[in-house]
C-alpha cells in the first residue's frame, strides 16, 4: 500500500524536496492534494500534473491553475491549505512558512491525520493549541535539529532526560565581530543549508535557533532550562540528547533535508538511500562552540518567551515575522531585527502571559505583535 500524502506548501523548499522523495520511491508513496500560495503558479501546475494529484488549494492565481488543470478539484481563497489539510489521508506534510501554517495543522489533526510537521511556527504561534489537538505519534517532527532529538530519543525514558543540545550552524556571520553593516545579500547566503529565504535571514540572527528551542519544548515536553543550543559550523549533527547517566546521543547525516522529510513520511520505517551517509573514507573535523549571547541576543529573547508562556512565543514570532520582511525591503539594519523583536516583547508583556484559547486568540495577539513592530520599523527607518 502507498501512503497517501497531502503536501502543504509544495512550491516551496520542503515541498519540492518532499515532492522528490515521493518520485524516487513510487511504491512507498502517492499524493492527493497540493497547497500553495500561487505565486509560482507554473511550478504548482507542472507538481499537480506530474503527480496526478485530485485536489490543488491555491490562495493567488486561481482560474490561471483552474484552466490548466481540467479535472483537478482547485480550492482558492485565503483557508485554502487548511481545507486541503483536512482531506482524509495518512499524511499531512506542512512546509508552509510562518504562523499562517497553524490554521491547517489544527485542521489536519482534527481531521486524523498524520501531520509532518515542517512549520516550525505553528508551535511557537500555537504551542498549546496543537497539543491539546494532537493524539500519541500524530504530529511528528521535519525540522532537522527536532528529527535528531526525536532519533535519539526512541527507546528511551523521558524522566531520564538530562538536556536536549540543539546544534546551530551560526549562519553566514557566525565569525563576523561587526554585524551593523550586514547586507540583505550577505544574510541570504547560509553557508550550510539551503533553504527558503525568511529561515535563512533566521539562521542569520540564530532567531531560528530561538523557534527552534521553543519547537523543542512543545514537542518534547522538556523545560526550558533544560534545553540548549550550540554552534556546530559542519551542520553534521542534527542535535543531541544528553541523559542523566552522562551519555550523550547524537543523529548525523550530511546536511539534506531529504533525511528527516523522509522519516516522517515514512515513519515508523526509514526510505532507503533517502539522503548520502557520512563519507568514513573521508577525514572529518566536527566543531562545536558555545553561542556568543552578546552577538547573537535573540536565543536568549526566545528562551524569555517561552518562559513567560502564553501568547509570548507567537509575539516574539510575529514580530520577527516583520522585522525580516523589512530587513529585506531595506528599510532597517539587520542588527534592528532583535530589538524591534525585543521592544515588540516588552511592549506587550502585560497581555503576553495570558492563555490562548483558540485561533482568534492567536490572531488578536499577533495583529497587536505586529502592529507594534511595524511602529517600531518606522521609528527605527526614519
Ligand atoms: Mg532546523
């Protein structure tokens, strides 16, 4: 039986690598439906031709999709991707970026689907929300660093975790002393990994790494305090788990994303030669170094966040959200991204704290993150 995928986001990064896992292993898959923004609506076609797929949820660019693909049921409008996310299948991969992906996670998960889970944001946006929806082995994670936590994990007692170690590339200026003068161009080069482009500004600020260890402690259940991030420039270690017996347990592979997309679409079997093994015919040199916090203050400020709890992290997410987009539209420094991130946080902290409820209680909070940083690019623009 070929599992049935449901493939969110399939024009971008995760979904086209998705899309060739799923080509190279036609046994092992077979995919129902598409979503995308529409804004490449060409790409979108082609996928939706190439893999005869039933349903496409597009938000832009609908009746130019609908002419080209007779016969293909096409959702359009804003919740496109959430009602393409609850048709019936065994898998739902989210690769849509931002917090616009929680929406179809929820909506996945009360659906009984499986959600492979590459949307870092809907947990930092909606942490509370998608547990309380997800049941054992429903939501599994496609974010590396969560992939190799959750390897090393299998087997083993929660309560004898000790720490779970998060490794960071450092991005492009993981050496540059001065980052004031950084360009768009130069934040948008990852030495690494290649990825759309709001997670590699993100991996730029290590403001990833901050998602990320807010994406860790909703997905493992592990405190903050327990949760750390190092710099591992190679990008060979996913992360680590570190018990209380000392043992640390560590997942490699070279950097291909193709590695956890895999394990999540296939779990709980792994696709053969999915990604290339470490070459042992090679030597290899793994460097690991702790953060510098006085260069890199937003894993600190994700940390504070989660620990404030509630609505914080989805502040914090929302605030970068537009902080990114105005680095890139040239109208701050890229050293301004943090504050205004920062400012945003403490702007709201009063109502950061409180619960949230439900999707509008998301939205309301993140229009108020949003708003204030928006003022807070202007103040800094001008
Ligand atoms: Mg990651």
């Amino acid at each position: 039986m070929t599992r049935e995928l449901v493939i969110l986001g399939s024009t971008g990064s995760i979904g086209v690598q998705a899309l060739e896992i799923v080509e190279a292993n036609p046994a092992l898959f077979s995919v129902v439906a598409l979503s995308a923004a529409g804004s490449n609506p060409d790409l979108l076609i082609a996928q939706a031709k190439k893999f005869k797929v039933k349903v496409v949820g597009v938000a832009k660019n609908a009746d130019l999709i609908r002419q080209a693909l007779p016969g293909v049921e096409v959702i359009d409008g804003p919740h496109a991707s959430t009602e393409v996310a609850a048709i019936s299948c065994d898998v739902v991969l989210n690769g849509i970026t931002g917090s616009i992906g929680l929406a179809p996670t929820l909506a996945a998960l009360d659906a009984d689907n499986r959600v492979a889970l590459a949307n870092k944001e809907s947990l930092v946006a909606g942490g509370d929300l998608v547990l309380s929806r997800a049941k054992e082995d429903q939501l599994l994670p496609v974010d590396s660093e969560h992939s190799a936590i959750w390897q090393a994990l299998i087997g083993e007692k929660k309560s004898e975790i000790s720490k779970l170690i998060l490794t960071a590339s450092g991005g492009p200026f993981r050496d540059r002393t001065d980052l004031s003068g950084v360009t768009v161009q130069e934040a948008l080069a990852h030495p690494t990994w290649v990825m759309g482009p709001v997670v590699t500004i993100n991996s730029a600020t290590l403001m990833n790494k901050g998602l990320e260890i807010i994406e860790a402690h909703y997905l493992f259940g592990v405190p903050y305090s327990q949760i750390e991030a190092v710099i591992h420039p190679q990008s060979v270690i996913h992360s680590m788990v570190e018990f209380v017996d000392g043992s640390t347990i560590a997942q490699g592979s070279p950097p291909n994303m193709k590695g956890p997309i895999s394990l999540a679409l296939h779990y709980p079997h792994r696709v053969p030669a999915a990604t290339a093994p470490i070459d042992w015919t090679q030597s290899h040199t793994w460097n690991f170094a702790p953060i510098d916090t006085d260069r890199f203050p937003s894993v600190a400020l994700a940390r504070d966040c989660g620990a404030i709890g509630g609505g914080a992290p989805a502040i914090f997410n929302a605030s970068n959200e537009v902080a990114v987009q105005a680095f890139v539209d040239g109208l701050i420094k890229f050293t301004d991204i943090v504050s205004i991130v920062s400012a945003s946080v403490d702007a709201l902290r009063s109502s950061a704290a409180s619960k949230l409820r439900d999707l509008s209680d998301v939205s309301a909070i993140e229009e108020d993150a949003r708003r204030t940083a928006h003022e807070s690019v202007k103040k800094v623009g001008a």
